[in-house]
C-alpha cells in the first residue's frame, strides 16, 4: 500500500517503497536542465519520485514516466504526470527523443555486478532516436559498462567519500 508523502514545488513523491531525490537525483536534474527542448517524446525510466518529470516535461512534447513500482506510478499521477506501470521499456510504442535513466544500484544486498544486472537489461532495450538525447546516472561503484551508438556531449561527478555518482548526457548517432 502507499502511503505517499508529496512536495509540491518541484512536485514529488515518495515513501518507504518509492526512492526520495537525493543526490544522484539532482545530477540528474541539472543534466537534463542544461539540454535543450527538443520535442517529440520522453521517458523518464525509473521514475521512482517522478520529480525528473519536471524537467523533462519542459522539455519534450509528451513525457511519460515508467517504472516497476505501482507507488511510483501512483507518485506520478499524483502529481499530474503520465505514468506506466511495466517491468521494462517494452511498454513504448516508439523511440523516445529524450530518454532519462537514473537507474537503482544502491542499497543492493548483492555484489554490485548482480545490482546492476536490471540497469544493464533497461539500457539494452531503451530505444532513442538518431539525434536523440539519453542522460544517464551511474555509482563508481557500477561495474563497467558501454554504451554503443552514443556519443557522450557532457560528463558530471559527485564525490560521496565511498563512491562518485557519474552522470552524462550522451546524443544517439
């Protein structure tokens, strides 16, 4: 059940089963600040709080945020975005335009490779268009990875002390 609490400037929400804005959530936000409006669709996948969808909202011609969690989903509507409820980004019709990924891989109980496993499946199957824009935040922690057909515009570190959050914006080629 949720028992979501909401901030209505930027509007979020969360609650014990929904991630509340934290740093990694921020870097996020001023990737995305610093693209231009592109139009057309974009997804925010992952969208926990949903409070990228305000951002993202500003930015494109539709924005919908996606997301495992009915709370999440709930988060949304809550605060009058589109949501949808499914375990990956089948749920798309088309190619997003401007994707954001800031995908879980902490708390994990796990070894961070096996954590990642569910961020790395999303990447695999997350469409964006030619010319298309992906913002992306990963851990230090995060086992390597490439991201084929992309090319990174701009790269952003946070230090924590026990890891550095990593964000980029790359463009689809």
């Amino acid at each position: 059940m949720c028992d979501l609490v909401c901030n209505k400037d930027p509007c979020f929400c969360w609650d014990d089963e929904v991630y509340a804005p934290a740093e990694d959530t921020w870097l996020a936000w001023r990737l995305l600040e610093g693209l231009p409006e592109v139009g057309g669709l974009g997804v925010d996948v992952g969208t926990g709080s949903c409070v990228l969808m305000n951002v993202l909202a500003r930015k494109v011609d539709f924005a919908i945020g996606i997301d495992i969690n009915p709370c999440a989903a709930k988060a949304c509507k809550l605060c009058s975005f589109e949501a949808a409820l499914c375990n990956s980004t089948s749920c798309l019709s088309r190619p997003a335009d401007l994707a954001v990924a800031n995908l879980p891989y902490l708390p994990c109980e796990d070894d961070p490779a096996t954590c990642w496993k569910w961020g790395r499946e999303v990447l695999e199957h997350l469409k964006v268009k030619k010319g298309g824009y992906l913002v992306l935040v990963w851990s230090s922690l995060t086992p390597e990875f490439e991201l084929r057909g992309y090319e990174a515009l701009r790269v952003e570190e946070v230090s924590l002390g026990f890891e550095t959050l990593r964000g980029a914006v790359f463009r689809r080629l």
